[in-house]
C-alpha cells in the first residue's frame, strides 16, 4: 500500500465548499444544513483503505465524544465503485454500522466535492469552525497500520480543543496520509 499525503491546498479561515450528497441508503444531506453549533468534522474516507480501518474504531468513538462537545462529524467517500466495488454505497452502510459510526457517511459518486477540497488521500481530514470556514487540516495522530504508534487521535483533539476554546487555527500540522482517492479513469484532478 502507498501512503500519500494530504494536498494542504486549503488555508485556514478560508470558507469550506458547499456540498449536498446521499448517504448509503439515498437519503442526502447538505453541510450548511449539519453544521455543529462548534464545528464539523469532514473526512474523506473509503471502506476497504487500510489506513481507514485502521482509525474507523476510534473515529467513531471520538465523533461520538464530539457530538457532546457541539462538534458534528460528516464522512464522504469519493472512490471510483466501479473498479472498487466494495467502496460503493450498499457496501458504506455495513462499514459504518460494523465500526459504530452515527453521523452521515455519504456517497460523491461524481468525485466533484473530494476535489472542491482539494482532498487526496483516505482519511483526509478537514475541520470547520461553526460558521463551516477551516479550522484545521491534518492528521489524526501519528499512528498508520503496523507502526505500533498509539491510535489517540491526539493531533485531531489538540484542533478540536483550540477550536472549542476559540484559540487561533494550528497552522505547522503533519499533513494527513493513507490511500489515494481511486479517482475515475480520466477524472483525476490536476494537483494529484
């Protein structure tokens, strides 16, 4: 598996793209419409990257966590289903009840919204301020699958702590890694 890094493209403050998009059982939500009353979590994620399984656990624990804290969590796989079937949408909804995940996992069959934020790899993540401009880009934690690093999400909670209290974005973060996003024959975008 190769490991790739987030694309760091989006700046701090700048205003996050709108999108609506189904979940896994066609049902379809907005972000303007599920910002948290703190902020939103938006992560680009897939079911079969190892990076993903890895975390999808402790992710859905922490958005659990979260959701207390007014943090809501959106995930969104952009992955091309007809070569990787087991990233289709029938597929998202087994993924996220086998890994205990209660927010929106949706479907950007397109690919159009992973590539307005510029996202590049599975997990990606992008973190909102309550008004849905970005807080912070980076990665979860220091942990990849077989590294033997705690998975603690410390980076991620160290944002979400400063977000809460109204402290300054994190500018100098280690960029998020994992897959690619499979992007469709010839819909790759330019800055992959």
């Amino acid at each position: 598996m190769a490991e790739v890094p987030s694309t760091f493209t989006m700046t701090a403050g700048e205003k996050a793209p709108e999108f609506t998009l189904p979940a896994g059982n066609g049902v379809e939500f907005s972000l303007s419409k599920n910002l948290g009353k703190k902020g939103t979590l938006v992560m680009f994620v897939c079911n079969h990257c190892p990076f993903v399984v890895h975390l999808a656990k402790q992710v859905g624990e922490m958005a659990a966590e979260m959701q207390g804290w007014g943090i809501n969590t959106i995930a969104i796989s952009s992955n091309d289903v007809e070569n990787y079937p087991q990233d289709g949408p029938e597929k998202m909804l087994e993924f996220a009840k086998k890994f205990g995940w209660k927010f929106p996992y949706l479907y950007d069959e397109t690919q159009e919204v992973a590539k307005s934020y510029h996202a590049a790899c599975t997990p990606d993540f992008f973190l909102l301020d309550s008004a849905g401009c970005l807080f912070y880009a980076g990665q979860y934690d220091d942990s990849r699958p077989g590294n033997k690093e705690l998975i603690d999400g410390r980076d991620l909670k160290l944002a979400i702590r400063q977000l809460i209290e109204d402290g300054a974005p994190i500018l100098d973060t280690k960029p998020a890694t994992g897959c690619n996003i499979k992007w469709k024959p010839g819909n790759a975008p330019a800055y992959f």
